[in-house]
C-alpha cells in the first residue's frame, strides 16, 4: 500500500506539469466527531424479580453501554484543478476515538439487584458487582479520485467522482467484571462463588476498494458558495481479530469453580467485504486571494456510516475449540435484538484552502 500511495503522489505531481493544467491546491480541516458502535454493551442491569439464570429474558432489564463522546480529527488533501474541468485529488483522514463506561450495583442483593455480563455469560458468571468497559477506535482512509464539473447553470455546478479508496480500522475492546457470582449446586445445596473476571478483545483491518461520490455546488455569490456531497464505498480486505478470555464455569460434580482462562487467535485474516455511506453539506468562503494563492475557509456538517463494522458480533470467535465460549454479545437477545454492528460518526469540520 505504501508503494501505491508514493506511486499516486509521483503521477499527481507529474500531472501538474501538464500543459494543459491550470494549478493544483491543498486543504487541511479539523474534524470533530461524536462516534457511536452497535453492539458494544456490557452488562444488562435488572431490578426486581430476577431469575438466577444468564439465559432469562425480562422486560425489566436495561442495556448498559459506553458513554460516547466527541473526539478531534484532522483531515487534509492535495489536488490538481485542470483547465477543462476534470481535477484529481488524493486525501486522507485520520481520527482517533477512546470511549469507557462503567457501572456498579447500590445493593448486592441477588435477589434484588442483578448486572449480567453480556459477553460470554457463561463463563462470566450470572451478575457481577461492577463493570468497567473501554473501547479505543483507530480510523484511517485514504482517497484517489478523479472528477468532472458540469455547469448545470450560471451558479449551479455537479461534479460526479470515481476513485480507490484505503481503510484500516483497528479496534481494541476490554471488560473488567468485578465479583462475578457463580451459582453451584453442591449436595442438594445452592452454593454462590465470586470471581473476578476479564475479556479483551482486538481486530485490526486493511482494505482496498471503490469510491462513488456526486458534489452539488452552489455559488450565491463570488465569495461564498454552498456544497453538498454524497458517497459510497465498498472496501475488500483482510481482518486479524485476537481474543482473551478469563472466566470460570461451575463444576456440579466436585462442588467448586472451574478456572477456565481461554485464549486463541484468528490468523487466518479472513477477508471481509464492508460498505458505507458519506454525506458532507457546507459552505465555502472565497476570503482572499494574495501573490497568486487563492485562500477559502470551510465549515461543514459530516455523516459517515459503515455497515456490520464491528467485528465482535456475528460469530467473530466461533473457532473456539471447546465450545464453552460461545460467539455472541447476549445482549441482543437479551433486551435489544439489534446486532447490526454498525460504525457511525457525525459532527462538525472547519478547515481552509489554498488553491496555487
């Protein structure tokens, strides 16, 4: 990929050599996202009437989730701008996203307060006194497009695109169960053990595939116009996912808890067709234009939506050899039914441009 891109940036410049080329500009803007993924609930908190079992379903029970937030990024790119319409472009973006979320019981009555671990609840026991989840997103893409304006009128412009498109996303995810209980029936008797559980989780993805995106461009006046962007992209690639596992699992036969500490790892980087959807809606202000570089200032609304992204859902871990830890965050089944394990990002994005 290296080798692809550096190959990219000597035909860009080469480009800008061309007779026929008017000039070429750069853009830098800071972005800032609030980021959301399906599927990452940890515990399920139930109050009143509750069944000692994981696998009960109530109406009762309420999802607890991370408390996600808004997190900085930059975004920049460089382009060449022809005398006939036709531009090329190649831009990136990168963005790093930490989000935890944390939840403990007032009481620590079973019978009247319960916190289910959702992932692997067998071997995380049925309640746990406290939970504390973290979830790190690395975001990286990068774009080499090429498009063609057409005036529609004297102010109105679209300008369709085609392009490759790069994708790495690595994502890290970690929960820490505190006094997990373990219900044992020993001898005709209930006996309850507690356990400190944890689970860690990793997957880091690299693909290549193609971009679709249509611009609309409106000029109100010689220094301030109006866009809206729509794209599409499909990326093919190979993901990597590593799992750690430390649970337990009751033993009717001797009485006590079984230590069950699993650990396998995915190397077989399976490959994995994933699809979004962008939309960008802006304004621009022509502000200046001074020895021959043209500066504007930017500010746009930013959506972006990757379909099925997380990769700890869908049996991400069915290769388990003992068949003991299971594939799936039970909270779907549990309370919400969604398992879409969709990647969504929307905020705000200010930035300038320099046209040469």
């Amino acid at each position: 990929m290296k080798k692809i891109v550096t190959l990219l940036f000597v035909a860009l410049f080469s480009l800008c050599n061309a007779e026929e080329c008017c000039g070429y500009y750069a853009y830098g803007s800071l972005v800032y996202l609030h980021t959301q993924m399906d599927d990452l609930e940890y515990a399920v908190h139930r109050t009143n009437n509750v069944i000692f079992s994981p696998l009960s379903v109530e109406t009762n029970g309420v999802d607890r989730d991370l408390d996600f937030t808004w997190k900085p990024g930059v975004q920049a790119g460089i382009g060449i701008d022809t005398g006939c319409g036709w531009y090329l472009e190649l831009s990136g973006i990168h963005y790093t996203y930490y989000v935890g979320g944390e939840t403990t019981l007032e009481s620590n009555e079973l019978n009247v307060e319960q916190l289910n671990p959702t992932w692997f609840p067998g071997l995380m026991g049925f309640s746990c006194l406290s939970a504390d989840a973290e979830w790190k997103l690395d975001y990286h893409v990068v774009d080499f497009e090429v498009g063609k304006t057409l005036c529609c009128s004297g102010c109105v412009s679209f300008t369709p695109s085609v392009g490759i498109r790069y994708l790495n996303v690595g994502q890290r995810y970690r929960v820490a169960y505190t006094d997990c209980a373990y219900l044992i029936n020993d001898g005709g008797s209930d006996v309850t053990f507690f356990k400190d559980n944890n689970l860690y989780l990793e997957s880091n993805y690299n693909g290549v595939g193609i971009k679709i995106a249509s611009n609309f461009n409106y000029q109100m006046c010689s220094s301030l116009e109006f866009d809206a962007t729509v794209s599409t992209s499909a990326v093919y690639g190979g993901q990597d996912t590593d799992s750690y596992v430390n649970g337990a699992f009751p033993s009717t036969f001797t009485g006590s808890l079984i230590l069950f500490p699993v650990i396998y790892t995915k190397n077989d980087s399976p490959n994995r067709l994933f699809y979004n959807l962008d939309l960008e809606v802006g304004s621009t202000w022509n502000a200046c234009e001074w020895c021959g570089y043209e500066l504007s200032l930017t500010a746009s609304y930013l959506f972006t939506i990757w379909f099925h992204m997380n990769p700890f859902i869908n049996n991400s871990f069915s290769d388990d050899p003992t068949g003991l830890v299971g594939a799936v965050n039970t909270n779907s089944s549990l309370v919400t039914s969604k398992l879409h394990g969709n990647l969504q990002m929307h905020g705000f994005t200010v930035g300038a441009n320099v046209k040469f």
